[in-house]
C-alpha cells in the first residue's frame, strides 16, 4: 500500500440541551462515528481504499443559557492517512513482433492463388466491401441571431382577423 497523503473531515452542528449537556435524542448533532464515516468516503472518492492512522476528536461548547435550555455548539473532527495499492509499472514493454521477409512472400503468394470456382464466374469472386472516404464539404455557416430590440422580436405581430394573441405562457 502506497500513502496518497492526509485527509481531514470537520463536522459542527448546533443543538438545544438542558444545564447538563445535548439531549440524547438529539438527531442533527453530529457524532464521532459519523466524522469517521464521511473520512473512509471522502479517501474512497480520492482514489483511496484504506485509510490508516484514524482519529476523531468530539468538542462541545455552550453557546447561549438561558433558564430552561442552552444552546450548544458540537464539533467533530476525524482525520487520517488514505491509502492506495501500490501501481506496478513494467520496466520496459515489449516490443512488437516485425513478421520475417519469407513469411511476407507466403502469405503474398497464398493472396493470389485464386479458387476454381472464382475463376469460372466473374459474379462469383468476392470483393472486399470498404467504405469509401466522404466527399470533403465545408459545413454550412450559422445564421447570424437577430440583433437585440428589433422589430422580429420586440413585441407578436397581430394575425391579420384583428384579434390580439394569446398571453405568453
């Protein structure tokens, strides 16, 4: 395994408690397993498989008291080390085969043998079906979009009954 580098992910949330802290059914302030969740997606969208040497860190802080509730600031910290699989690259790559002079004048002279049949009916021979390149055309230009405020755009043309169109929808 090859280390990508650190990633860190920072979670806050604020929340209402009591004197002694948060309620425990607090659902939208964040938790350490949460933080440490989000940092194993965070080093997979980096390329990561792993990530080693986790740590989280929970804060709590009372924001604002009052006589029945405080408001409390929750923040959680988790970071660690992504790690990737170690890339093998080859050393050198391996070059193509070159096919020999005497085996390029058997299959030259193995092309031309022709068959008794193709022979006898010219109908019968069988031609290579290629696409023929196409004709080199230069695409037609774009016509030019009516200038801002002319009289093609600045209000409908009234149909010649005299009635008004219909509003815009």
């Amino acid at each position: 395994m090859t280390a990508i580098g650190p990633v860190h992910v920072r979670m806050t949330g604020v929340v209402r408690g009591d004197e002694k802290g948060p309620g425990v059914e607090i659902v939208n302030a964040p938790t350490t397993a949460e933080a440490t969740a989000e940092l194993h997606r965070v080093a997979r969208v980096s390329g990561a498989d792993n990530v080693v040497s986790v740590a989280a860190d929970y804060r709590r802080a009372a924001l604002a008291g009052g006589t029945t509730s405080t408001q409390w600031r929750i923040e959680v910290q988790a970071w660690g080390t992504a790690m990737a699989p170690a890339k093998v690259e080859p050393a050198e790559a391996p070059e193509p085969k070159v096919p020999d002079d005497d085996n390029r004048t058997k299959d030259a002279k193995a092309d031309q043998k022709v068959s008794p049949n193709d022979a006898t009916d010219p109908a019968a021979r069988s031609t290579p079906e290629v696409a023929e390149p196409a004709p080199a055309q230069p695409a037609p230009m774009p016509k030019a979009a009516p200038a801002p405020g002319s009289a093609d755009t600045a209000a409908p043309k009234m149909p010649e009954s005299g009635t008004p169109p219909p509003p815009p929808r």
